[in-house]
C-alpha cells in the first residue's frame, strides 16, 4: 500500500473518530462524555491538520489555481470563507431539522469548511518544499 492510500485511510479513521466523540459528547449520559467526546474530536481534527501538513505538493490541478497568491487576499478569502460557514451553521439552526433550509445550511458550511481547508494546503504546498522520500 502506498503513502498516499494510507493516509486517506488515516484521514477516514480519524474523521469517523471525530464524529464519534461528538456523538459521545451530544448523546453521553455522564458530564464526563461531554468533555471526552470533546476532547476525541478535537484531537481527531489536530491529527486531520498533521496529516494535511504532511501530504503537501504540487496539485494536479496547478494550472488551474483558484486561490489568491497574495497573503492579505488569502486571508480576506478565509475570513470571509469562516464567515460563511457561521452563517451556514446559524441559519441551519434556526429552521426545522428535516427540512430544506436545514440541510443547506449545513451543506453551505462543509462546503466553506472544504474550501478553507484546501487553502490552507495551497498555502502550505506554495511556501513549504516538499518533505524528501523516505
């Protein structure tokens, strides 16, 4: 098996770990699953950023480039890109849970979530050299 199939394995595990905690947290019958629930989560994402940092280089898709080169436009992307995905979230939680407005305002956040995400692996892949073969 190769580097790069293991870590998509290694990125499946830990973003179904992630949402067990959370599921731990939300449904735990004691104070302290909250907290555990919580805690699995957000290790489970720092262990998705560690991965990300090291699988960067260049994308097959260079030529096409969609995200600004200059860091001040980088960061208004992200702002405005967190922004969104708070929005998504709040008008998400203000409809019915089985409904229409419910499900595209979480389809509006992981899309903002995604997108931060792969700017934050252009980033990394434009002003970090690659890591050399082991």
């Amino acid at each position: 098996m190769d580097s790069v199939t293991r870590r998509w394995i290694a990125g499946a595990v830990l973003g179904v770990a992630a949402l067990f905690g959370l599921f731990a947290a939300k449904y735990g019958p004691e104070p302290w699953h909250y907290a555990a629930g919580l805690f699995l989560a957000g290790a489970c994402v720092l262990g998705v950023f560690a991965l990300l940092s090291t699988a960067f280089g260049p994308s097959p898709l260079a030529w096409l480039d969609p995200f600004p080169k200059n860091g001040a436009e980088r960061w208004a992307h992200g702002g405005i890109v967190g922004a969104i995905a708070v929005l998504g979230l709040h008008y998400a939680a203000a409809a019915p849970a089985d409904g229409f407005a419910y499900k595209a305002g979480l389809a509006l956040f992981l899309v903002a979530v995604g997108y931060a995400f792969i700017l934050l692996k252009d980033w990394f892949d434009r002003f970090y050299p690659p890591p050399r073969p082991r």
